[in-house]
C-alpha cells in the first residue's frame, strides 16, 4: 500500500543522515578542531554537502515523490505522511531550479568575496568591496529568476527561508512597526541617564558564568542527555537529532551578558529542536518551520522571558550568590533596568530590542532596492547613512561601523535579515497566545516554573517541526495573521515603564 | 597521460572523505556526544560506511584500477602513484570477497554476541558466551575461505591487519620469544620483593597529570596545531587528515599510570599519523602500514622510551616539582623502578611490558586451534586455564577473569590479537635499527630531545604510510626480516637489571 512511500523515506533518510553527519562536522571545526584540521575537514564537508544534494535533486527522487503522492492523496493534509510527501516536493522543485554549477559558481564567488569583505571592512575601503556586492547582487536577481516569483524577485528569495511569505506582507508588517518605532527610539534616546548598565561591567568568573548558563538553560527545560553547551567564536544552535542538540556560546569575564543572553537565545533554538514530535525524527520535517518561527524561540527565551521582571525575581538571589563581590549591593531594579538599557548605536548584532529592528528593517530596504535596480551600489554608504540617521538618529562616522559591517551580503545572503524581524514579532504574538490560553504562565515565569509556557509551545509549535508553512502555523496557533501589534505593545510597556516615557505616546493597542 | 588515474583519485578522495567524516563522527560519539545521540549517530554512522563501502566496491572502481594500472606501469614500484593503484587492488579484491549480506549478518551477530558477552562475564557464565563464540568462528571461517590461503585459514584473516605475514611466521617468532619469556617471567615472579610501586598510588591532581601528560606529548613531537587530548573511557588514536590526528586517555585521581602511559601510547600512535609524507595527504595510502608497525610507535614511545631510565633522568625533577607532596621525597630509582613493575596478572589490559605478551600468545594459540578445530569451544576455559598456569604460573579464579575478559571474540575479531605483540616486537628492532644510525639518541633522549629518534622515524616509517607491506617496510628500515631477538635482549637487559636477575640465564644474544 506505501511501497513506494518507503522507498522514498529510505531515500530521504540516507539525504537526512549525510546532512546531520555534515553538522557534525561543522560543529567540530567551530568547537574542537585544531587550527591544522580545516583544509580536510572543508574537502570532507564538501563531499558530504555535494553526495546529499546529488541524491536529492536526482530524477529518481522525483520519481518516487510522484508515486508517493498518489499512495498519500487520501491522507489528511496535516499527517506526518501527506507532509513529508508535501514539503520534500517543495524542497526538490526549489533545489532542482538552481543549478549545481551555479550553485558551484556562487560558493567560490562567496569565498572570494568573503576575503575582499574582510579586507575592506578592516581598511574602511567600501570601493574594494562594491564591485563583488554587486556581482552578489547579480546572483541573487539570477536566482530568483531561476526559482520563479509573482509579484518581485525579493519574493523568491524570501521564499527559502520564510515559505510562503511574501515581501508585500513583510513589508507592510515593518511599515506599520516603523510608525510606532522611531517615536519609541527617538523618546528613549532622550532620556539616556534613566538607566546606568555600569553593574553588567564587572568581573564575572568565566566558569562560574557558564555553571549559571546552564543551570538556567536547564530551567528552561533544555535537556542536557540530549545536548550540550560548548564554547565556540560566534555562538550557534546545531542538531544532528532531536535527541542530539547542540548549543555553544562565548564568555566575556568583565561583562555579564554576551555569555549569559547569548546562551538563554541559543537555548531557545535548542528547545525549538528538542521538541520536535518524535514520529518526525530521521525525517526532513526534523527542524524548525522557517527562520523567523526559529528565531521566535531564541528571542521569546531571550528577551520576553529572559530580560522580564518576573524572571528575575525568582533568578536574581541566585545571581547574587554567585556573584556577591559584584551584585551583593545591586538592587533587582537596578539590574533589571541594565540589562534591559536601550541605546541607539551603530552596529546590529550590539544593538538592544528596541533599536534592533531598525537595523534590520534599513537593510530589507536596502536588499529591495539593490534587487530592483532602484539603488545603486555606489549609493550604498549614503543611503545607509542616512536611513541610521533617520531611524536611530546617529551617522555611522565610517563605513566599516556601516555600510561594511555584517557578513551576509559577502556570501551573497539576501533575503535572511528579514528572519531576525519577523522572529522578534513572532515572539510576541505567540507569547501573548500562549498568555491566553494559559493565563499562569507569567506567574510561573516569576517561580523559575516556565514548564507550562515551554508545554503549550511543545504542543501549538515545536512538535509540528517542518509540517506547515510559517503562515498557516501562526493562523493555527494565534488566530490571526502575522501582526506586530503584541510586539509594539510590549516595547511600549515594557519600555515605557523603565524609561518613564509619556503615556500620551500613539499606542496601537488601543 | 595519466587521466584514468586522476578519475580514479576522484573517486577514491569522495570514499576517503566519507570515511573521515565517519571517523569524525566516531570521536564525537566517544568524546562530546550526549547519552541521547547514540540512536541517530549509529544511523549516521552506518549511512556513511555504507555509502563508502558500496561506492568502494562497484565496478567502476574496478574499471577505473585496471585502466589506471595500465598508465602506472612503467613507474617504480615505490612511486606515490605506482604503489596506490597497487594498495587499492588490494584493497578492492579483499572487499569485492565478502558479500555485503555476510558483512551485514556479522555486524548484527556482532552487536547480539557482545551483549550475550557483557551478560556472561558479569554473572561468570561461560556456557551461555559459548554459542555465540561458535557462532563467530564460523563466521572467521567463513571469511578466510571467502578470502582464500595458501596454508591455513588464519593466513587470510592476519592478512587484513598485516598484509603479506602468514602465521607460520608469526608463530616461529613467537615460539623463539616464548622460549626466553617463560623462564624470564617465572625468575622475576619469584623476586617481587625487589620493586614496590606504591608512590604510584597516591593523589595526582587530575588537572596536573593532564597538563603534564600534554607537555610529555609536546617533548616528543606530537604537534597541537594539528592534533588534541581528549577524555574517553578507553584511550584511543584518531585521525581525520595527517593535520588533524586526534589523541584520547582517562584519569585516575590515586594512579599516576594509566593517564600518562596511556597519553604516550596514544601519542606514538599519533606522531605516526601526522608524519605520514604530505604527497599522500587525502588518499588510501594515508595510514599506518599495518596495526602491528602502528602498535610498534605506540610501545616505542610509551615503553622503550617512556619507561627508559634516561627519559626520566630528565623529566622526573619536572614531575616531581609538579607533584611536590607525593614524590618529593621518592628519589628517581625507586619512580624508575616502580613505573617498571613486572607482575603476572590475570587481565591481559592491566599487563606490564614483559608479561603482555604471554596473554597474547595463549590467545593466538586458541584462535588457530579455534579455526582449525583443534580446540573446541568446549573446552576453550580449561585450555585458557593451563596455559596460563604453564606461562604465567597464576590459575583464573572464574572465566570472568579469564577466557570472558576481552571483548574482541565478541566482536568477531580474529587474528587482532596478535599485531600487538608483533608491535612489541618491532618496537625494538627498528629502535635498534634506529639506534645503530643514530647512536646519538640514547642522550639525546636523557636531555628531553627525543627529535633524532623521531626525525629517523618519520624518514624510514611514517612518510611512507600504506605504500609498503610491513615484511618489506621491516627488511627495508632494518635489513633482516622480522626477528624477536632484539626484543628479547631489551627485556633480559633492562628487567635483569632492575630485579637483579643472574646474568647466565640463557641469552639469544650470545
């Protein structure tokens, strides 16, 4: 009766098994390898990368994707089997569209202006960097050309990592988020000497910082037989299984919170992985649903529940204890404002939850343009430039703090900032659900008992692993469309509260 | 000119590839991995040997040898190129003999027998193991007729650990060795009074014998740019490229031996590794000749250097300026002759340098007549039980501590055993070899520069990796083919001296 649905779940188990073995590699030669190890260690990931494409957008893939889905046709559109068949042909169409010697082509193109990148960022020399972001900006049109889009190329490249979104909805998302933004930044800018940070540096021993990351990851319900938290430059969440999910963070022994918010963000990837419905497991449904539902998780655990009062009326007699030389005269206000200070600044992956959507939605603009041919390479910097004046009221005084200051356009990534938006109003919108459907939760949160929050996200999010597309998941879950209404409403609370800001201020929510 | 053979490198660097990635994931799995990642890392695991194994074995390979030898037929025999077309032959017709069926059948009765094992040995019951070993010797059997031999089944099984030996050679070294050990060890049993290594038992600071052990590492050679110390629960080597060989020991707080002596063991295996001649880098030929000549650099430098007299000259003010409260009231010879205890012991993993290799040969001698019928499974613990009285003159309390201590006959591994005293034994003919051209090395080695010993190593053995069989390698580096005699001097001179023993015992080499 499923023959031929076997078939293709032995298959996609072999693809499955070669790419989780990739991770593998990529997590050793970013925790443990040594410096010699990198040539092989690049030529072993390559094997295994090129094996795992070659199989998947082989035609016998195809074959066995058209013969499943007659075997399927009868099954509910929400079974693990009608999905799999569903989302693997989805994967397939999408990567048999992009030729591997473009594919080649774009990764040595990536390499290449990866060094020029370094380089000009270094030496303050965007005139060295121009022309390979332009040739970027070329691969990028070739690629949503390729992959075939309605309305703008943007779509198609958007489409890779948030499925199913369109770039009129992000767009109208962020417009609506921006009116209410700027004011908010504009009015705490103001009033900088409300909130002093200056406890958050201070000597905080590095093992006793990594014992507290853990204890509070393990609070959080990420399960240690099943992961682990290692030290590496650029902290990431990697999973080679469910049952096998790794997070990594780095310590800074005079600042408190690189270590500590970086490890809660990782561990919200790493309970997102963790609780993915076990009937899903060794299959490609095995992950988050998109980028920006991912990144939802990292910022939920980070930020709403991680830099929210209640969380630290439980947590902070513990933070205190551990580190008495440093807290033991520091007030739970005093921290909570710290770790909470908002100030414009100028780069993004510095910039604190207010400001950094602002960030994030200059270098959607940016990317439109580029896409569009309606901005010019050679205007970058201005345009940059004056959109950092416009948004957050400060001019970059170069363009390495600027125009050259992130890695992304380098490998020729367009269309992935937008994940870092859209997963800071996710974060809220599922909250305020989770809220309202179990109206204990911030209480718990305030008992170090996040157990019922973590649940109800296991049960309307994380189990559904790859099942459905970030729109239709977010209708299920909250009953509604994306909106940024919960996430404006929380920066003003919140925000508001700490900053003393005016009531008087336009508020969406009423 | 050489085009099939460059398409045949092709095709052997993606199977190199996959097996280091296997390897990788192998470390991960004994290191990092948490308890919940066995499951999917076994699938992993098993995708990627398979995928190796069958992409190794299809004729294309076969095709792609016979036209490569073709172009490779005027080089020299030891020309890079000549010898891995050769290697390779080798290897494909050994692994096109055994059906991947076989393979498989052996794996699952592999994993049922050592659980049956871990059960016996537990509650000390033979018979229940018995079956099973059956059950696996059938399988060697099977093996070495599938495989194919001149003389004796065990010839083909010998053959795949060290290609070209045949056991009639290995059991004529061995009976010449035997003929000395016996009443060596019988002569130093009876003057146990005369070493005491209790100043081993004592506290030894885990993270002391840790950086210690690294630095020990570091004076012979093994480089840490391309290589690290890790914990496991059984000491091993690894390598994923000549630049990246990774190395493993356990600690014990109140034993200063298995940590050290383990790290140098580990780290002979190592320096051979990372000193296999760049232009091989990446290719089959990219290993050790065989496990004996590998096990012949791990006892080189755990036991003919790491246990030497003149090693310690040097370092044992080093070590007792790092453990002050245990040794710094023990002078040299008592260390000396303490770390060189000899001791007739029942558990062959616990044995010392002299008495090792009795276990060894009581398990050859069982394996051939296991193979060849002469010994029935039946009888195997009172076989095991006599011989150990007759060689070590002790008598196994239960078979717990007898024919049921190792795991290898669990596994299905036959013909393993030997190559480790075959290592013993080579450690010492090519130290002497080593010696007679580099007499300097003695001293060199008593002022902590080990590098002319290692230097002379890397030109005669570990630059030629796999391109030639370990017969030819021995006459090549030593001009005789393999002999005992040098072992056996080393053993007379150092333990005669040590337990005072009386010169007119027999010596081989007057």
């Amino acid at each position: 009766m499923t023959a031929q649905l076997d078939l293709l779940k032995e298959r996609l188990a072999v693809i499955h098994n070669l790419n989780r073995a990739g991770s593998v590699l990529g997590w050793d030669q970013q925790t443990y390898m040594p410096p010699g190890g990198s040539h092989a260690r690049g030529e072993q990931m390559a094997t295994i990368g090129r094996l795992a494409h070659e199989t998947f957008v082989a035609g016998e893939t195809g074959e066995l994707l058209q013969t499943a889905a007659e075997e399927v046709k009868d099954l509910p559109a929400g079974s693990d089997d009608a999905s799999l068949v569903r989302v693997a042909q989805r994967d397939y169409d999408q990567q048999r569209k992009i030729p591997a010697e473009l594919v080649a082509e774009m990764t040595r193109h990536g390499a290449e202006a990866f060094q020029v990148w370094a380089r000009a960022r270094e030496r303050n020399d965007y005139p060295a960097f121009a022309p390979y972001l332009q040739k970027t900006i070329g691969y990028s049109r070739q690629v949503a050309e390729l992959l075939g889009y309605e309305d703008q190329p943007y779509d198609a490249l958007l489409d890779i990592f948030e499925p199913g979104m369109k770039t009129a909805q992000v767009a109208a998302i962020f417009e609506e988020l921006k009116k209410d933004l700027i004011p908010l930044v504009h009015a705490i800018a103001e009033r900088q000497d409300r909130v002093d940070d200056s406890v958050l540096h201070q000597e905080f021993d590095e093992a006793k910082q990594e014992a507290f990351g853990k204890m509070a990851a393990g609070l959080y319900g990420y399960d240690f037989t099943r992961g682990r938290l290692d030290r590496t430059v650029h902290p990431f969440e990697t999973s080679f299984s469910r049952n096998d999910v790794r997070i990594t963070t780095r310590y800074e022994p005079d600042f408190f919170n690189p270590a500590f918010f970086s490890t809660l963000h990782e561990t919200g990837h790493g309970l997102y992985e963790q609780n993915v419905g076990e009937s899903l497991e060794g299959s490609l449904l095995a992950r988050g649903a998109s980028l920006g539902l991912h990144e939802s998780q990292s910022r939920m655990w980070e930020n709403v529940v991680g830099r929210s009062r209640g969380f630290w009326q439980y947590l902070y007699p513990q933070l205190q204890q551990t580190f008495p030389e440093a807290l033991k005269d520091v007030d739970l206000d005093t921290f909570y404002r710290a770790i909470n200070k908002v100030e414009p600044s100028l780069v993004r992956v510095e910039a604190d939850e207010v400001t950094y959507n602002l960030h994030i939605m200059l270098r959607f603009e940016m990317e439109l343009g580029f896409l569009d041919g309606s901005l010019s390479v050679d205007d970058g910097p201005e345009i940059w430039n004056q959109k950092m004046q416009s948004y957050l009221g400060i001019t970059p005084p170069n363009d390495s703090l600027g125009i050259l200051q992130d890695v992304h356009w380098s490998h020729g990534l367009m269309g992935y900032f937008t994940t870092y938006s859209l997963g800071n109003i996710l974060s809220l919108q599922l909250y305020d659900a989770a809220i309202k459907a179990r109206p204990e939760i911030p209480q718990q949160i305030s008992q170090g008992r996040p157990d019922t929050l973590r649940c109800w996200l296991e049960e309307n999010l994380y189990r559904h692993g790859r099942k459905f597309e970030p729109n239709e998941l977010v209708q299920r879950i909250t009953g509604e469309p994306i909106q940024s209404r919960s996430y404006m409403r929380y920066l003003k609370e919140k925000f508001g509260e700490i900053y003393g800001l005016d009531k008087s201020l336009p508020s969406p929510t009423q």
